[in-house]
C-alpha cells in the first residue's frame, strides 16, 4: 500500500513554495509543497507541516506566516530551504525582506497569512491561515516538483 500510495505521488505535478515565518528571536523558511487553497469567504489556505520541522518553533495561533511561490529560476531556493542549509543561512541572500512575516521579495506570490487553526495529525499538522495581504508578480511560471525532479 505505502510503496503504491508512493508511487502514484510521485506522478503529482506540485507547486514549489517556501514557507516563511519567525518571532522576535528567530525566523525560519522552508520549502514545502502540500499546499492548497482552502475557502474564499474568508480567503484562507492551508499547508501540512512535518510536526518535526524547526518552522514549528516559531509558528503558533494568531502567528503571521507568507507562502512564497517560487518561480522555476529559483530551484537553488527550495534546495536551500529543504535541507542543504540550515536555520539562519537559508537566509543568506539578499532577497529576503525582514517583516512580520518575513517574506520573499522575488517570489512569483507572496500569500501572506495569519494562523487561524493548526490540526494535527499523525506525523504532521495542517495550518490553516486566514489571507492577509498578498503580492503577484502577475506572472505564470511556477516552479514545479514531480518524480523526484524540479521541472
Ligand atoms: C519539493 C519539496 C516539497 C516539500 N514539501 C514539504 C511539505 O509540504 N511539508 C513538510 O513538512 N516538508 C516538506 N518538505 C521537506 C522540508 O522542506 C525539509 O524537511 C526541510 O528541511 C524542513 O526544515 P527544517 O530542516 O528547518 O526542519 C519538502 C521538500 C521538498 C524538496
């Protein structure tokens, strides 16, 4: 079963986005792609986060946090955010922005959010966030995870 369920995830064509957030101490990014718009009225998304991963130190009800949509020049990004960098020097390039939430300047989106909700479940938690603000590039080219492979 989990060889299967595997498998046919590796078929998914997903979005690429980083997921931002920090406290008065800290921030964190990292790259994450279990992403979903979730109701209009209000607008809200939602993402499934790892209950292991350090973004959890700093993410809790009524946080701010900003999905970035990466663009498909900007795959060292999400290397960079899911693993071969860690804590602060994922932040080493000068595009970031230092705001509540910080954010990334050059993103394709930035859908920045407030947690309404975090539901967890199993080895993850779902955060819902209310839309609080959001930027568009207006552009259409997304960087895209399938088979293993940014595309
Ligand atoms: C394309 C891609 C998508 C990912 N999506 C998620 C995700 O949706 N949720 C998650 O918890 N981790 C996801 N990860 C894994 C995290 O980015 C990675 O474990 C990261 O290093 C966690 O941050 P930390 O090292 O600061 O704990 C993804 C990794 C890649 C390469």
């Amino acid at each position: 079963m989990e060889k299967d369920f595997l498998e046919i995830l590796r078929t998914l064509s997903q979005t690429v986005f980083v997921l931002s957030a920090n406290n008065d101490q800290e921030r964190h990014a990292m790259t994450v792609s279990s992403v979903a718009s979730l109701s209009l009225k209000p607008p809200s998304m939602m993402v499934g986060v790892n209950k292991e991963a350090s973004i959890n130190e700093v993410l809790e009800k009524n946080s701010n946090f900003c999905l970035n949509l990466l663009k498909k020049s900007q795959q060292n990004i999400a290397d960079t955010c899911s693993g071969t960098e860690e804590g602060e020097k994922r932040f080493t390039n000068d595009l970031w922005v230092s705001d509540n939430p910080v954010y990334l300047s050059d993103a394709q989106s930035n859908i920045f959010c407030k947690v309404i909700e975090i539901i967890p479940f199993s080895s993850h938690s779902i955060i819902v966030g209310e839309v609080k603000e959001l930027k568009h590039s207006g552009k259409i080219e997304p960087l895209i995870y399938q088979d293993g492979k940014y595309l």
